[in-house]
C-alpha cells in the first residue's frame, strides 16, 4: 500500500483537501466553502465528509500515515486557531483535539505560510537548503524561516511573521490594526493600493484607470506592465523596494542562503524579483552580498497549500 499524508489548508474563503504521498504526488483533491460555516462544528462536519469522500476510491490502495493542516493564526504548539481575524470562528479554536478525536491520527497544525516553507523543503526547490526563508506573496503576506534545518517557530509558535513589520511609519492600514506594515504595501492588495495611488499623483496616462477599484487585480497590473505601461512598472518597482528593503533586515537575522517567492504576485517572475533583489543587495552588509539567491518556489501552483499542509506528516517523521 502507498503511504499517503492528508493535507487540509483552511483559508477565509475555500478550504482546500487532498490526498498526497511521499514523492509529492497529489493523488486526489477536493474543496469546500469556510465562508459558509458560521459554526466550527459544522464546518468540521463538512471536512469530515468530504475526507471520506476522496480517500473511498483509494481506500485499498492507500496507507494514511498522518492529517497536516495549514490556517491563518495556527499555533503548532497548542493546536489551536487562535484570533484569526479572516474566519467565522473566533477565538481560539481547538483544532487538533477535535480532528484527533475524530481519526486516530497523528495531527499536526501550523500556519500557513509554514507550511508552505516546509513543502517547500519536503518536496520543492528547498530540499537541499538547511537555511532558507519562503514569502507568500498572495492576498496578503506570509513568511516562514527555516535556520539550521529547522523551522523556526519562537517562544509561543508566531515566529517570522514579516509581513506584520513596519516599513512606513504612520502609512496604510494594515489588516492586522497596524500601520504601515510590510504586507500593506507588498501582496496583490498592496499592490493594488498602489497603482491607485501612483495614479492619483499622476497625470501619466494609463488603461488602468479605466478600471474601477472594486476591479483591479495585479493579475491586470503585471500585464499593463509587461505592454510598457509607466505606471504598472512603477508599481513593481515599489512593491519591490518595499520587500527587498525587508528581505535585507530578514537576511541579517537568520543569513539564509536562499528566500523563495511563492503566490500569485511571485507569477509576474522578473518583474518582481528584480526590483526586489536590487534593493535587498542594495541595504545588505558587506559580508551577506551576492550570497543570498532570489528564487521562485520549486511547488506546483495548483495544490501547493495541500502539498505544503501534507509535508508536515512527513516533516515530523511519520
């Protein structure tokens, strides 16, 4: 029988699912809604279900070693959800103890940008590095750090958060209450908040501004870009500014040897990584330049949350 690892990724809006085995092939995969289940319980009957639903075809062929679940405000020490400001539940949230009274598993939850780091490791491009940092670059920011071969987690499991650091002192509203954090400025949303602002300070004429806020994606700003648009450019090298600037105080704390973009916005390839690599090499210490390699994730895009939720069976050695 195949050895197999379930991966769940719980997001705000769809909760992804999937059967994977050791050699990150995803043998089935499914999702549901979160938005629609207001209560926890329910939401939890409903992952049940359709868990079942996938693993019947393959229920003679697989041996399920373990359940990896990837949220938003996931503690992998307590096995909770805690606060997590983009779900129905609020609270904390006891995640682990219920799905563990449910299947005789070996459980285990982190955060979802750890999670992507450890598929990454796992099954990606990092399979070789013992120092590296994945950024998710999606709706919002995410990171995880990887040092010595290890993830790091801190004191109380909410290590690396870096989209949540200041870069502008008093500038935009970040989701998380806080002003002027990195992941305002750098993510699709960021993104998005500064193509209106450039062209507000402009007079520079672009096909963007025949398009409405409510609208307006990067997926749109990257192809203005890549037709010359003045204003779609300026936006990649300010977004990349913000992150390379970042990345360069990320890289005095933990010296990796490689920092993987991941997401849609990491999609726009050079367009990001350029900006983004000049200005991290530009604020580096002498000894860290030219050393620290800018690279996109080695993970397929299309079940990459499963993939990086399932590593966490393989990555606690099961």
């Amino acid at each position: 029988m195949k050895e197999v690892a379930i991966g769940i990724d719980i997001g705000g809006t769809y909760s992804k699912l999937g059967i994977v085995d050791r050699d990150g092939n995803c043998l089935t995969e499914s999702s549901i809604s979160t938005r629609d289940h207001k209560e926890f319980d329910n939401f939890l009957e409903s992952i049940f279900k359709e868990i079942e639903h996938i693993k019947s075809p393959l229920k003679d062929l697989i041996d399920v070693k373990g359940i990896g679940i990837g949220a938003p405000n996931a503690n992998y020490f307590s096995g909770n959800i805690e606060d997590a400001p983009n779900l129905n539940w609020k609270g904390v949230v006891p995640i682990v103890k219920k799905f563990k009274k449910h299947y005789n598993l070996p459980t285990y939850l982190t955060n979802d940008a750890n999670a992507a780091a450890i598929g990454e490791k796992i099954y990606g491009a990092a399979k070789d590095f013992d120092d590296f940092i994945v950024i998710t670059l999606g709706t919002g920011l995410g990171s995880g750090f990887y040092a010595n071969g290890s993830l790091i987690y801190g004191f109380n499991g909410f290590a690396g958060e870096l989209g949540h650091i200041i870069v502008e002192r008093k500038g935009r509203m970040g989701t998380a209450g806080l002003r002027g954090t990195l992941e305002s400025y750098v993510s699709a949303t960021g993104m998005k908040r500064t193509i209106f602002q450039l062209m507000a300070d402009s007079l520079e004429e672009s096909p963007l501004r025949e398009i409405p806020y409510i609208h307006m994606t990067s997926k749109k700003i990257y192809e203005a870009a890549m037709k010359g648009d003045k204003l779609a450019l300026e936006a990649f090298e300010l977004t990349g500014r913000y992150l390379g600037e970042a990345l360069a105080i990320a890289v005095s704390h933990t010296n990796p040897k490689a920092i993987f973009l991941f997401g849609g916005l990491a999609k726009a390839g050079d367009l990001i990584i350029n900006p983004t690599r000049k200005y991290m090499e530009k604020n580096l210490l002498e000894i860290y330049k030219n050393k620290v390699d800018i690279l996109l994730s080695g993970l397929s895009d299309t079940n990459a949350a499963v993939l990086g939720s399932s590593a966490l069976v393989w990555s606690e050695g099961n």
